[in-house]
C-alpha cells in the first residue's frame, strides 16, 4: 500500500518543459517580430490553446490511472483550473482591448501556481521559478515591449522548463529504480 502510494506521487513533470518551451518560444518569436518588424502571418500565442488538448488529454489519462486523489492533488488541480481561466480571462481582455501592459499581468500570473505548486510539495526549483516570475514582472513595469518578452521567455525557462526537466529526471531514475 506505502509502495503504490509513493508511486501515485512520483511527478513525471511532463507538461512543465511543454509549456516552458511554448512560452520561450511564443516570447522569443514575439520578440523577434517586433525587435525585426517581421509578420509571421498569425498570433503566434494561439499555439497555446492547441497546447491546451494534449493537455487536457494527458491530465483526464493519469487521472483514470490513478488509484485514489490525494488532498494535494485535487488543491493542485483547482490552483491550476484557476490560473487558466485567469489567463483565458487576460488574454481576452488583451485581444479585445490591446493593452501594451499585459505582458507584466501574465509574468505576475505565471508566478502564482509555480510557486503555490512548489510551496506544496517542497520543490525548491518551482518556488525559485514563481518568485523569479514576480520579479521579472516587477522589471517589466519599467522596460519596453520588446524587453518584456526576452522576461517572460525567461519566466518560462526558470518557472517550468528547468523545473520539469528536474521532475522528469527524477521520474526517469525512479522509474528506473523500481523496473
């Protein structure tokens, strides 16, 4: 029983290195367009809402997988539902509106769940990431729109690609170590 729980708490850290090389990535092509006043032909951050059904996919998977939900699991699940509709919310009210200040919304935004999801299972690298979101989103307030985008694209490194990478190691050598 002591065994199949551990096993239930293993993180994989999947969808951390997924969303942190989408926002880098979506940050960095932003950048870019406007640092070289380039047309990529599209929104380049609507690649997020087709990331959303993989994940939403994956999620509905591990969750007919699992054997009970923890406390922890199901407050991580409600964080997580909430900053989404947050970040729905904001990009809509960006799309609609326009406003060059978003970008330090979101950095502040990002910086919420990472560090509440750190708090909870005692993960250094994502509380260090939700802090360095907060930060960044304090700098933005002072740096133009291009600046902001090389911060939120490092929000995305520290926040979820250097934390998943850690989980999904972790997993790995575990995973290994109980085969």
């Amino acid at each position: 029983m002591i065994g199949k729980v551990k096993q239930d708490y293993i993180k994989k850290g999947i969808a951390s290195p997924v969303w942190g090389v989408l926002v880098i990535l979506c940050s960095l092509v932003t950048w870019a367009r406007v640092q070289y006043n380039f047309n990529n032909g599209f929104d380049i951050w609507l690649l997020i809402f087709f990331a959303v059904i993989p994940q939403i996919y994956f999620s509905v998977k591990e969750k007919n997988q699992k054997k009970f939900v923890a406390h922890d699991d199901s407050t991580i699940t409600f964080v997580w539902t909430a900053f989404g509709i947050c970040i729905f919310i904001a990009t809509f009210y960006n799309s609609k509106y326009g406003n060059n200040v978003m970008s330090t919304i979101f950095m502040m935004l990002y910086g919420i769940p990472t560090f509440i999801t750190g708090g909870i299972f005692k993960f250094k690298p994502m509380i260090f990431g939700g802090l360095i979101c907060w930060v960044f989103s304090i700098i933005s307030i002072y740096t133009p729109a291009p600046i902001d985008m090389l911060l939120m694209a490092s929000c995305g490194l520290f926040a979820w690609l250097i934390p998943g990478i850690i989980l999904w190691t972790n997993y790995q050598k575990q995973k290994k170590a109980h085969v």
